[in-house]
C-alpha cells in the first residue's frame, strides 16, 4: 500500500477544506441541504476533521439537492470548479460525482486515462429505496450488481478496500478475469448505466422514508432513513464549518459500530493517485479552508 508524505497529504486535505469551505456557502446561499458522510462524519467526531490520514471529504445530498447543487453548480462556480460524473466524462465510470478545482490533476490509478480530474470533493447522491423490506432489497442488489459490472467493464484492476493480503490477491485475478468476459460479450459502460438508472430510479416519485446511495463496497452500507438524518446539525471540521447528520453518532454506529476504535495500520487506508498536480495551489498556504498566502508571504490568490 501506497502512503503520502507527511507535508502532500497535508497540502491535499487543505486544498479539500477550501472546496468544502466554498461548497458549503454556496449550498447555504441556494438552501441546498447536504451532510458530511462516512469517513468525514467519523472524522469530525473522532478527530475534530480529517482523520488523520485520509485524503477526501464525503458529502451526501437528497437526489432533489444532488441534481440542484449539479445545475447550479455548473452555472455559477465555473470559475473556479468543474463537474465530473459519468455525464460529463464516460472514462468516469461511478456513480458519484466530484466538484473538481481547476488547475489541479487528481489521476487515480485505477483509471489512469482519467486525465479529467482535479482534486476534489466527493459528492454522493441518496436516492429513494422503498420501505417494503423485499423490495429495497431487490431494488439495492440489481442496482449495485450493475454499477460493480459497469466498473469491470471498463476497468481491469479496480482498488479494494475491503481486501488485504491473499485475499486480496485472489479478489485481483477473479476481478480481472469477469473484466476481459465483459469485453468478450461486449457489456459496455452505457449498457450498465441505462441498468442502473432504471433501479436507482424506480422510487424516484414516491415519498419513501428509506433512501441510500447504492454503490458502495457493500450494498446496504449506505441505506438510511430520513427521518434519522435530518434535520442536519452543524458541526467544525478542521476549522470549516459544515453539516452532519441530525444524530451523527447513531449514524457513526450505524455504519462502523464501534467508531471510536482506530483500525489497525493496515486498515489505514487512502486513494494515493496515479498522478497528482496542485497547479497554482503549490505554494499556497491555508487558513480555515481559505487561501491566505504563498510560502513567500505574499498574496497567493493573485494567481489563481
């Protein structure tokens, strides 16, 4: 495993404190609600922010708030950031979308003709799963079945996180092996995503309580009821202000259980990218996620 130095990851988690800085104004100025989620959310309670050697920030919203912050977004921050999703690069084989800084280059290894992608933060869309136990669990499998081939069919090596040793290594060859069956019976990317939406979106006009991003590691590691989650409290991450689940503790304990206890070092995991460019945030420095100056103390953001 691949790990940072000490003075890049900080660089890094800086550059994501200014993003979620901007990302949370912005979403109070057009009262689109969103909190922070996994890792971040455990983060901010256990750390006070990053853990300590995490390199992302995770934000869920309501579809409602996903495709309004998308919209707006698009218009209005243009100057400064970009929208990468499957819509926007079909190399972006996720169902995620990531509020990319112009200037920089965050190129993950396992998709390394992904040369559209800056440093980032993680946006994460919760659609609505129906309340009918049978259901949501029918709806949650087929969706994610589909978004897991989707990834195989483009990428031959993806990162595991849930693995480790030989296990790992087995988890590799099979992953590879379905990767080169895709290409055999010819599965594309945009056969999936068609496969995907339909699930995703079967609820979509319905007033469900139950709602859940679809596509993680696991299939029901991010099914959540509204009603626990909102409405959102605020909380301090590293010094920026930003939203967490109404009762973010329940939710630590929902998804991690004891999330206290620090994994093992092995565990510690992080997305450490193929290829990795701050543009002109090299030598900037950072204040409670704004730009304050460059190491030769003088105005940085005269050239961004």
């Amino acid at each position: 495993m691949e790990y940072y130095d000490d003075e890049t990851l900080k660089k890094i988690q800086n550059i994501e404190l200014m993003i979620l800085s901007d990302f949370d104004t912005f979403c109070r100025e057009h009262k689109i609600d969103y909190f922070l989620c996994g890792g971040s959310a455990l983060g901010a309670v256990r750390h006070g922010g990053f853990i300590p050697w995490d390199d992302d920030i995770d934000v869920f919203l309501l579809r409602d708030d996903y495709d309004k912050f998308l919209n707006f977004a698009e218009k209005e921050m243009s100057d400064k950031y970009y929208i990468l999703d499957y819509d926007h690069n079909k190399d972006f084989v996720m169902m995620n979308a990531h509020l990319c800084l112009k200037g920089t280059k965050f190129i993950p290894n396992d998709i390394k003709t992904l040369e559209d992608s800056g440093i980032f933060l993680d946006l994460f869309c919760l659609d609505n799963i129906s309340d009918d136990p049978q259901k949501a669990k029918k709806q949650i499998k087929k969706a994610w079945t589909w978004n897991k081939l989707m990834i195989l069919s483009k990428v031959k090596k993806p990162v595991l996180i849930m693995y480790f040793g030989w296990k790992k290594k087995l988890m590799e060859v099979i992953l590879m092996i379905v990767h080169y069956m895709l290409l055999l019976v010819r599965i594309t990317p945009e056969h999936c995503y068609k496969k995907i939406n339909y699930y995703r979106n079967l609820y979509k006009n319905e007033d469900t309580d139950a709602v859940g991003f679809m596509f993680d590691s696991t299939p029901y590691m991010s099914v959540l009821k509204k009603s626990e989650m909102y409405p959102t409290e605020r909380m301090m991450f590293n010094g920026v202000e930003a939203n967490v689940p109404h009762d973010v503790k329940a939710y630590l304990k929902h998804t991690y259980g004891d999330y206290m206890k620090l994994p093992p070092k092995e565990k510690q995991h992080n997305h450490v990218p193929y290829r990795l460019d701050f543009g002109p945030y090299k030598d900037c420095l950072f204040k409670g996620g704004r730009v304050i100056r460059n190491e030769k103390d003088t105005d940085c953001t005269n050239n961004i």
